[in-house]
C-alpha cells in the first residue's frame, strides 16, 4: 500500500484549511497559496513518476485503502496511469490559474475566502481522479461543486446571481440523480468498490446481478456525466457561468473542472461497465456489451455539442462568449474519439480512440485556459470583451496578442502545437475504424472536418476583431502606447478596473505566455505526451490489471476475496 496516492489530496486539503487560519494577513495567505500550489504540482511530479517513469515502460497501479481497511469493504485511493494523466493537467492548470489569479483578483475578494475555495475545490478535483468507488466519487464531485458554486457567484452582480443559480440549480438536480444511480447500482450488484463491481459484472451469474437494471441505471450516471462535462443537450449552463466567473475561475472550470466530467466517463464506462457483456437492441441502438449502446449515444452528443457550440461561437459578439461555445464544441471533439472507441471493431482502434480523446483533453485544457486569462487580461486592462469595443490590441499588447494567438491556433490545431497533433489523433482513429469497417465512422470524420472549419471561422473572426484592425477609441484611451514586458515602456492610463498597477498586469500576461509557450513545448516534445496519453489509455482499457491490483495487490488482506 503506498502513502505516496494520497499526497496530493493532503497537500490540497492542508493548504485550504491553513489558508482559512491566516485570512486575517494578506500577504501571509496569498505566500501559503502559492506554496500549497507548487507543492500540489510538486506532489502529482512526484506519483507521476512513481506510476508512469520511465516512459514506455508498463506503468504501475498505486493503492491506497484508507485506515488499512481492504478493499471492496474500506475506502479505495487509486493512482494508475489515467488518473496521474488528469492529475498533471489540474497541476499545471491550477498553478498557472493561481499565480494568476493573485494578480487578478482584487486585496477584498482574496481575503474573502477566494483562496480556500480554491483549493477546496482543487480537493473535490484530487479526490475524483483518485477515488477507487463510485460513492465517494460523488462525494468528491460535491466537494468540488460546492466551491465552484461560490466562485462562480464570486461578483454577486445581477447577471453573475442569474447565472450562478442556474449552475448551482442544475447542478444539484444532476448531483440528486447521481446519488440515486449509485443507490440502485448498490442494490442491483452489491458493491460500491469500482473494481469489485468490475470484478461482479464479468460474472453476473454468480453474484445473481440482472444486467439490464445495470444498464439503465448506468445510463442515469451517463447523463450526469455530460451535464459536468456541458456535453449537448446539457450543454445550457455553460455560457453564462462562464461569463460571471472570474477569469481564473473560468480557466479552471474549462480547463480542468469540465475534465472530471470526461474522465469519470473513461473510468466507469471503459474501466468497469465494459466489463459486462449483453446483447442489446433499443431504439435502433445494437450490441453485445455496454459500450456498444453507450457508442452511439456518446457520438451524438459529442456530434451535436461540436456544430452547435461551433455555430453558437461564430455569432457571439463578446470575446468570452466565442470562448464559451467554443469550449462546448470542443468538449465534443474530446467525447467523438470515445465514441469511435466504444464501437471499435479492432482493440488498436479502442486504444488509439481513447488516447486520442486524452491527448485532446489535455491540449484543450491548456489552451482553452490561455484564451480565457487572455479574455480576463483584456477585460481588466480595456474594461470591456465585446469585439465592438475592441482592435488594434496586437500593435498595443503584443505579448498578450502573441499568447492569444498561440492558444487559438492550438485548438485549430496547426503544426508544430501540441493541438495539432490532438486533433490529427482523432482524425486518424475515425479514418482507422472507416477502414476496419465500422459503422458510422464516415460520419465522424465529416462531424470532425464540420468542427475543424467552425474553430477556423470563430478564431479567425476573434482575431481579426480584437488583435487587428482599426484601433478603438476604448483601447486607445486605456492602452496610449505599446506595453511589452520590458522595463522600460511607460505606465497605462486608467483601464477598465480604475487602473492596473504594472506588476499586476506583467503576472497576467506572463501566466498567458507561460501556458503558450507550453503548447509550443508539449508540441515540439510531442512523443513523450502519446507516451503517457498512450500509457493512460491502456490503464483506462486494462479492467483486470485494475481489479487484481485493487482486490489482490499490496497490502490488501483476504478479506477482498469475499464473494468468490
């Protein structure tokens, strides 16, 4: 049993509780919320390399059963290739989103709890990659969710209020559902442990499970699922969180927050109810397994949640509304591999699907975060994100111009950013199942090419608008001269905020550049990230390595044999 699983989660959870003791002194908390950032990061470096280092090598699978009680009957921590994968998106994201926000956010607000909800929420996000059952999944899911509420409603405005209680409302139907599901899962298989209802669901007759009951109840969980990951026709509640959170905010719910939503998609419906084979036919939908009635709901969704948000990105007017939509199209992106997977005729296109959908999932999940510090950049120096208000920003905010630009062509997905190699993988499983004679896969090839020219237009559009053309007498009047990150340009008049002081505005710009320049960086060193995304996909699709290592692995006592 390795402690080392739980380091993460402890880091989180110790730097939001110390950050709460010492809200009475700015500085101390703001120093105690950077530290607990890096040494988050830090901790997720260090069970990265005990888990997937050397790369090509076969990754380890580190549990951990809380209090020594074996699993299925105790709590279950679980570090495998999958979950270090997401984890060390939410650790570059959130430091990155950090740093940021110390600038960002205005001396009241941080003191306001800003910084224990924070990490609050980093604790719901630890906890749900890590989680070794279905419970406390949901458990961590409201952890994360409770946080995010009050950030989301951070501003208290009108509009943030409005949006706010949508979220929240939508949210706590969907988190109700969910905790019915789980009910009847317990009392259909018996089992709350992840690996054990694997284990139960591989042999339903010995343990008198009725398959059917499963799939419905699975296919609630589903839904729930899409709603967390705005996936179409869940996808409402998006543009206007989005909109009233603060920036940093939003970068985490768009960059991280909506990849819980993702992978708990990959670990149940891939891990552990692939585990289960039954003939189905309903509506049309046919197969021999879960997966096989899961495929085609799943490219649905991710097919309408590609043209709609592309559609909806287009005609938006306000920069962090493209970025909103955008982001419910991309999502769709992620989910079309995952489709192509659940329906592959061949385990090399299953693989390839899935790895496909994680490389595409981290991309997304650094440059959707750049585009959206880039926004709140904007907001804060012009004091407006409508593009009627904005131009010419490229000739005065170069820097930022640049960052914006490098996120942007990394969700188009152009050469040598590490978004085009994501986008070229899900091209190439759908072209993979198309010659392996899948069905539908032609479709998700044009589904894919139909996205790819609607990011092309929104991007182009956003660009055009803001960063080129005629300079705006709002920008002119809150940018007089060009500021770079250098020393020596002058100081800016007033902005949209009454004014930012340099120090501030070079942290933001420098949180932009840092996640550009890492774009640029995992493209150029692409190979190690297939390696781990590679890595990740297995662990995903390796039900029974994951059951052994849970049920029989270190430190595990006899108890877990119960049942056989």
């Amino acid at each position: 049993m390795s402690t080392l699983v739980i380091a993460p989660l402890l880091v989180a959870l110790a730097t939001a509780i110390l950050t709460l003791l010492v809200r009475p002194s700015d500085i101390l908390q703001r120093t105690v919320s950077l530290l607990g950032g890096i040494a988050y990061l830090g901790a997720v470096v260090a069970l990265f390399d005990a888990v997937l280092l050397p790369l090509g090598s076969e990754s380890e699978i580190l549990v951990y059963q809380v209090s020594d009680w074996a699993a299925p009957f105790g709590i279950t921590l679980v570090a495998d290739g999958l979950s270090v994968f997401m984890l060390g998106l939410a650790g570059l994201v959130s430091l990155v989103a950090l740093v940021y926000s110390i600038a960002f956010m205005g001396r009241f607000a941080q003191r306001l709890s800003y910084h224990p909800l924070y990490h609050f929420m980093m604790v719901g996000v630890t906890g749900s990659f890590l989680t070794g059952d279905i419970f406390n999944l949901f458990v961590w899911f409201e952890v994360m969710l409770m946080s995010s509420y009050i950030l989301v409603l951070f501003y208290s405005g009108r509009e943030h209020t409005r949006a706010a209680l949508n979220y929240v409302v939508l949210n706590l139907i969907g988190s109700a559902v969910m905790l019915v599901a789980i009910g009847g899962l317990y009392s259909t298989t018996g089992t709350l442990n992840m690996a054990d209802m694997a284990r139960r669901l591989a042999d339903p007759a010995a343990y008198d499970i009725a398959l059917l009951p499963v799939l419905g109840l699975s296919a609630v969980l589903f839904s729930v699922f899409a709603l967390k990951a705005g996936l179409a026709p869940f996808q409402f509640w998006v543009p206007a969180a989005y909109r009233a959170a603060p920036a940093p905010v939003t970068a985490m719910l768009a960059g991280v927050v909506k990849k819980v939503g993702v992978y708990a998609i990959i670990r149940l419906y891939f891990t552990i109810f692939a585990a289960a084979s039954l003939d189905i036919s309903f509506l049309g939908i046919t197969g021999d397994s879960f997966l096989g009635f899961f495929g085609p709901v799943i490219f649905a969704m991710g097919a309408v949640s590609i043209v709609l948000g592309g559609i909806g990105a287009v005609g938006r007017d306000d920069l962090d509304g493209i970025l909103a939509y955008s982001s419910i199209s991309q999502v769709g992106f992620i989910v079309l591999p995952l489709a192509v997977a659940a329906t592959a005729p061949t385990e090399a296109v299953e693989l390839l699907g899935v790895t496909a959908a994680l490389v595409y999932a981290f991309n997304h999940g650094l440059a959707k975060s750049l585009l959206f510090l880039a926004s709140g950049t904007i907001q804060d120096v012009v004091g407006s994100d409508r593009l009627s208000d904005l131009g010419g920003l490229a000739n005065r905010a170069p820097v930022l111009a640049a960052g914006f630009f490098l996120g942007a062509l990394t969700l188009i997905g152009v050469p040598p950013l590490s978004g085009f190699f994501g986008k070229f993988l899900v091209f190439q499983s759908a072209a993979d199942a198309l010659a392996a004679g899948a069905t539908g896969s032609a479709l998700a090839l044009a589904v894919a090419l139909a996205g790819a020219i609607l990011t092309i237009a929104y991007y182009t559009r956003a660009w055009n608008q803001v960063f080129w053309g005629r300079t705006t007498e709002m920008v002119d009047a809150t940018l007089p001269a060009r500021w770079t990150l250098g020393p020596a340009t002058p100081a800016m008049t007033d902005g949209g905020n009454g004014g930012l002081e340099r120090l501030e505005l070079t942290t933001e710009v420098t949180a932009v550049v840092v996640l550009a320049l890492a774009a640029v960086g995992f493209g150029i060193g692409f190979e190690a990230v297939f390696q781990v995304a590679d890595a990740a996909a297995h662990a995903a699709l390796d039900t029974n390595t994951y059951v052994d290592a849970v049920l029989h692995g270190p430190g595990v006592g006899l108890e877990s044999g119960g049942g056989h």
